[in-house]
C-alpha cells in the first residue's frame, strides 16, 4: 500500500493488500450490508477484469495486470505478513471460489467429499477440504496428476477415463464440488452424492451453459446449485485461514512474455497448477 486516502482507517501506507474478483458495489443493499457484494441487489458490484466502470476514464475496469491500482478500500483485504505475495494471490480468486461453497455446505470433520476437476481451483478445493478434516476423495481424467493429489491429502483419487469408474462409489458421498470447465455427465457424478446430498458446480463452461440431465439428477435426489465468489468478509477469512494454517496454493511464477504460452498449457491441462505473473515484467 503506497498511498491512502484522507477518509481511510482500515489501512496505511505500507501495509501488504490484495485486491480480488471485484472492486466496487452499492454496499447499502442487504446483500452488500451482509458482506455479499458480489450479489449486490442493485446490480452495482462491479468485478476486476474488464467490466463496465462509470469512474473509469477507458468505462471498464482495468485490472491489476499494472504497477499501480486504485480501489476503494471495502474491496482491499489485508495479507498477512506470514504468507508470501505469490502464494496469496491466488486465494483472492480461486482459493475464495472454492472456499464459499466448501464453508455454506457446512460439512463435519471426518465427511466424505468429493472433488471433481482438478486444476487452479480443484486442487484448492482438495487442500482446504482436507484442512478442515474432511475425507477428500479426488475425481480427475488427468492420470499424471494422481501422485500430486495424494500428496494434497486426498484420500483417494480417481481417473475417470469413463463414467463407469463412478459407480463404486455411489450414494458415498456428503458433498461433491466440481470445478470442471467444460460439458461433463453432471448425474454421472451426482450418483456418487448420498441421497439428499448438495453438488456445488463452480467450474465454468464456455458460453456458462451446462447441459443436465433432469431424470438422472431426479433419480439420485441431489441438490444442484451453482457458485460464484465469496464476499469481502470471506476474502479476507480465507486468506486469513491459509496463512495460519499453511495451505497454500501449488503455484508456478511466469513472467510476461510466458503468458500466451501458459494458457495453451492450462487448456491442454498442462499447468500444475495455478500461474502467477511477475508483474515487474510486464
């Protein structure tokens, strides 16, 4: 933090501050008021990456790809001083998407969950599960991956190279979060839910539409919902939590003249697993 503002009381010049998945919003709608700015009721969250902004001079938001960002100070969360800035980047986007839904599914110490996907987000999803005591089950189509997700704390992990695979598991499982991006058989993996049972999807397909299949989600009885980010208080809650608790994202720092090459890797499934960009080189 380089410079605050004259009305500024939650930081000062000098402390370590990250910005996340949105930088604006009413704050006066019952939503933002309780600390869910990014369902803001007016519409008037206003996300980080290229999204409409009246106070921007270009009318969107500009991102944090620079040397300087200015934000107002609600969306700014503290990080602490005992986690490096390149580990704490990423749980401003997928450490906060994959710990919003884990904390409302309100699951016990010692439940079967399930994580479908494993990349950026998925591998998060495993380490905070298992953080919180959960028996973590992992579901991957990447076989060379296995070996890293064990070493996540999962207590199992599963290719699925076919649907097949799915089916000693079913009706196993209290919880099951995909962060898979792309079409997929959505009952297949429902079945592996205990009746009742929530499936989380917050991997995002291109165009966001999901194909599901209604008579396969009615036979299981699982409940589908979909998720997004958490609010500012959860932010900073989970970057607080990993800190304290040494989970910390798998990272791979790039620099600029990296970038159109590590996306080609992210969607040949190649990254392992969630890039940083040194943004001195950019």
């Amino acid at each position: 933090m380089t410079t605050v503002g004259k009305k500024v009381t939650k930081f000062k010049v000098g402390d370590r501050a990250g910005v996340g998945c949105m930088v604006d919003s009413c704050l006066q709608c019952e939503s933002c008021k309780h600390g869910e700015e990014q369902f803001c009721d007016n519409g008037a969250t206003v996300f980080t990456y290229g999204y409409p902004d009246k106070t921007s001079p270009s009318g969107i938001s500009q991102g944090g790809y620079s040397n300087n960002i200015v934000v107002r100070d609600h969306f700014a969360v503290h990080i602490p001083d005992h986690i490096s800035l390149e580990q704490a980047s990423p749980l401003l986007c997928a450490g906060i998407t994959t710990y919003s839904p884990l904390m409302n599914a309100g699951f016990k110490p010692g439940d079967k969950i399930g994580v479908a996907g494993i990349g950026g987000l998925g591998h998060l999803a495993v380490k905070l599960a298992v953080a919180k005591g959960a028996e973590v089950y992992a579901f991957t189509t990447s076989p060379d991956k296995v070996k890293d997700v064990r070493g996540f704390g999962a207590k199992e992990v599963v290719v699925v190279d076919d649907v097949a695979k799915l089916k000693p598991y079913k009706g196993k499982f209290d919880y099951l979060i995909s962060t898979i991006p792309a079409q997929f058989d959505v009952a297949a993996y429902a079945s592996v839910l205990k009746r009742g049972g929530f499936f989380t999807q917050v991997g995002m397909p291109v165009g966001f539409n999901l194909t599901l299949s209604t008579i396969g989600l009615a036979n299981t009885h699982v409940n589908f919902n979909a998720s997004l980010i958490g609010g500012m208080p959860e932010t900073q809650e989970v970057v607080d939590y990993c800190a304290d608790n040494k989970v910390y994202p798998q990272i791979q720092i790039i620099n600029a003249k990296q970038i159109n090459d590590a996306w080609t890797k992210v969607l040949n499934k190649k990254a392992r697993y969630r890039y940083v960009i040194d943004a001195a080189t950019i």
